[in-house]
C-alpha cells in the first residue's frame, strides 16, 4: 500500500508528542511560551515573520503538483554548475603546470646563485691564500737570518747543509758584510763559526781590500777568483781556481738549503759566479770589472747584504714566481666564467 505524502512526517510528530507526555512534559506550557516567542519576534520586526508566512504560503501552494524548482530551472542550473566546475578543474590544471614550471625555473636560478656564490667564494679564498702566502714570506724575510748552528732539542741543521766541507779544509774565505748591519754582521760570523770548524779559514774583510761597496746590497752572493784565458789542465794556477770555484758552488747550495735565498732563488754563486782575477792592468776589462782587490783574490769570496726585504717585495709584486718563471695556483688569474 503507498502511503501519501506527509504520512511519515505525521507518524514521526504523533509519536515525537507521545514521548512528550511520557515524559509528564506539559505541552501548553511550551504552546504558550512557543507563541509568546512568536508574537515577540512579530513586534520586534514584523517583516520577518511575514516573510517565513510568504514562503510556508508558497511551498503550500506546490504541495501536490510538480517539485519546484521546474525540470527547465533544474537543467540549466545543473548545466552552469558543470561548466564552472569543469572551468575551475581546468584553470586548477593550467596553475598546477604553471606552478610546477615556475618551481623548476626557480630552482635554475638558485642553481645560478649558488655557482655564483661558490665562484665568488672560491676568490676570496684564493685571495685570501695569496695574502697568507705573501704575507708569510715577507716575515720570513723580516726574521734573523741563521745558518742552523744552534740545534734545539735536536742536531744543528748546520751539520747537514755543510756535510762533507771538511774536503776543503784549509780554503780561505773573504767574507765582506755590508757596513752598519748589525744583523748581516751576526750572520757572517755564524758563517765564519760554522766553516772554521770545517777546517775552513775565515777571514773578514771591508771595502778597502775588495774595492766593492755593500752599502745598498742585499741577500748573499758567493764568488770564486777565475781566469780570463783558456783552460789548460797544466796549469797549476787554473786547477787551483777549479778547486775554489768548486767550494764556492757548494757553499753557494749550502747557504740555499738554510733558507737564505729570496723565495726560491737560490743564493747567488749557486751555479758559479767568478772574478777574474788576471786581467792585464791597463786593459779595458780590467778597468771596469767590479772587484779589484788588493792584494788578489786568492779564496772564496762571500759578500753578506742586508736582509734582501726590497727584493722580497719586488717577487711578490711579480707574483712569487719560481726560479723557472712559474707563478703559484694562488697568482693564477682565474677564467672569467661565461
């Protein structure tokens, strides 16, 4: 049997009533108070309980006929509603590939940033490396300058750079220290210490007997008396010029090896230096040769300068290239990134 419309609604308010008076609920009281409402809300604003009269007037009204709203108002509703929810799926899938484009754009250009940031980074540690290394140089240039005499819980460096000098014991070796220098002073009699007690024999000269001015030289140079003529292994003069000339180049190593040299530029005589010491006098060569010492050069000659700071500086200026021309990484200009 089918019931009519409303039956179910009835049932549910009969027995909503029913549990009520179960309940010993007194129903006027609540009709009385439910109308006092009432009639409060039409004084208060009468507008609005005329308005819930309309509208209950308007649904009784379609009680019985067609639902409201109409199959027409129905489909056209239905139809916009699916055109802005596919509009707003669409416009939701273009911001989502936007979004997505945008990030990996974004991203690029942190990568950017951060190889920019790891460039610029990787100058100033390279600058920062250079400064160090200039920096070192020059106070290692400022110390006292030494030849390892003294060892300090362990053998004197010195008996390793002079290892084997013992073979020219009994050479004699003029050494001229630049005038005023106290340090360049206490460098060439630690010199003189360490050689005598090789066998060498020291001996201290000034301007006078070498006829050589120190007074703005720098660093040290080691030189050995050479002959203007041919080599003629008969001659007893030129083997002994050989033998000091030997000397000089080992002492000339030596005095590297302790450090004395400017950055790596050995001390100079390393590869042998010579003053010739037999030019007829009234010769040309004789005239303007540097050294002309009075009596002849018969030994090693060393000149000791002053600590050689003014020729430090010049070699960092050029960016501390080694003997061979090389500059270090730190003084390699770096490519411009493209």
């Amino acid at each position: 049997m089918k019931l009519k419309r409303g039956t179910f609604t009835a049932i549910f308010f009969l027995a909503c009533i029913a549990a009520l008076e179960l309940e010993q609920v007194v129903l006027e009281e609540i009709l009385r108070r439910f109308f006092a409402l009432i009639a409060l809300a039409i004084k208060t604003n009468p507008a609005g309980p005329m308005m819930v009269v309309a509208a209950m007037s308007e649904i009784a009204n379609h009680v019985g006929k067609e639902p409201w709203p109409s199959l027409e108002s129905l489909s056209w509703w239905f139809d916009k509603a699916s055109m802005v929810l596919a509009g707003s799926l669409f416009i939701g899938f273009v911001c989502t590939v936007i979004i997505i484009w945008l990030g990996i754009v974004k991203e690029h250009h942190w990568d950017l940033a951060r190889e920019r940031a790891n460039e610029r980074l990787a100058g100033v540690n390279k600058e920062t490396a250079r400064l160090t290394a200039d920096n070192l140089a020059l106070q290692t240039v400022m110390l006292p300058r030494n030849v390892g005499a003294i060892g300090i819980d362990q053998r004197p460096p010195a008996e390793t750079w002079f290892a084997g000098f013992e073979r020219w014991a009994g050479v004699k070796i003029l050494i001229q220290v630049t005038p005023g220098d106290p340090e360049a002073l206490n460098l060439a009699n630690e010199i003189a210490i360490v050689l005598a007690a090789k066998g060498w024999l020291p001996e201290m000269v000034d301007e006078k007997r070498t006829r050589i001015s120190l007074r703005m030289s720098e660093g040290l140079n080691v030189f050995a008396p050479s002959s203007h003529k041919a080599w003629d292994p008969q001659n007893e003069t030129q083997k002994i010029f050989s033998k000091l000339s030997e000397a000089a180049i080992l002492l000339a190593r030596a005095l590297t090896n302790a450090g004395l040299g400017v950055g790596p530029y050995p001390v100079g005589g390393s590869n042998g230096y010579g003053i010739v010491v037999d030019w007829p006098p009234d010769s040309p060569a004789a005239r303007t040769q540097q050294g002309d010492f009075s009596p002849s050069l018969d030994g090693v000659y060393l000149q000791v300068g002053a600590r050689p700071i003014s020729r430090t500086l010049q070699w960092i200026k050029q960016g501390r290239p080694d003997e061979f021309g090389i500059k270090p990484a730190d003084r390699v200009p770096a490519e411009n990134p493209k």
